[in-house]
C-alpha cells in the first residue's frame, strides 16, 4: 500500500486524522495559554516565538478541518483538543509557576513583625 492509498482510506478519514487534529489544537492551545502568562508578566521576547509557533500549529488543523468539512469527528477531534489544550496550559503553567501571585494585608497595626516573616 502506498502512501496515497492509505491517505485516501477510510482508517485515515475518521480515526488518524481526527487524532492528529486533537493533538494539533492540543499543542496550539497549550502554547496560546503559556503565551498568555508570559505576555502578563511582560516577558516580550518569547512571546511572539511562541505566537508563531502557536499559530503556524493552529493553520495546519483548520486547513485539515477545511479539507474534510464532512468529517464530522474532526469538528469533535478540534473542540476537543481545545479544551484540552487549555486544561493543559493551566496544569502546565501550575507545575512552573510562572504566574504571579500578589498578596496584600492591610492592617491597623505595626506591621514590622510581618514583614520579617515573610519568607520571598
């Protein structure tokens, strides 16, 4: 079987290709919401890299859809991925901390005692 046949086959139709566009917005939705974080705490420089990447990513799964407007599984596969890609962003960005986290106490009293305990 040549590559040509297989691409045209009903297993590529409704089962690897559906796969590869869930996978597709799984990793442009993950970088779009790690974009985000760094875009926050003002880190320009990787911002756009990875803006790039997530769109280049993000072509590639539209143009698939685009292609197979009657494959109703890759509608599905694309949602699917995007939801996940977001759940993953935010798992992603919890395990490396990159956001920030401001904490403010507001008090009547002396608070020289507080600020030597926080530990930064």
């Amino acid at each position: 079987m040549d590559l040509s046949t297989f691409v045209d086959s009903e297993l590529f139709k409704w089962v690897i290709l559906p796969l590869l566009i869930f996978v597709a917005r799984i990793c442009d939705q993950t970088l779009g919401t790690i974009r985000i974080v760094f875009l926050s705490r003002g880190d320009k420089w990787i911002d756009p890299l990875l803006g790039f990447f997530e769109v280049i990513i993000w072509v590639l799964a539209i143009r698939q859809i685009i292609h197979n407007l009657s494959n109703v599984v890759g509608y599905v596969a694309y949602a699917g991925g995007f939801a996940t890609g977001n759940y993953i962003g935010i798992l992603l960005e919890e395990k490396i901390a990159m956001g920030k986290r401001v904490v403010q106490i507001i008090t009547q009293k002396d608070a020289t005692k507080l600020v030597k305990g926080i530990v930064v």
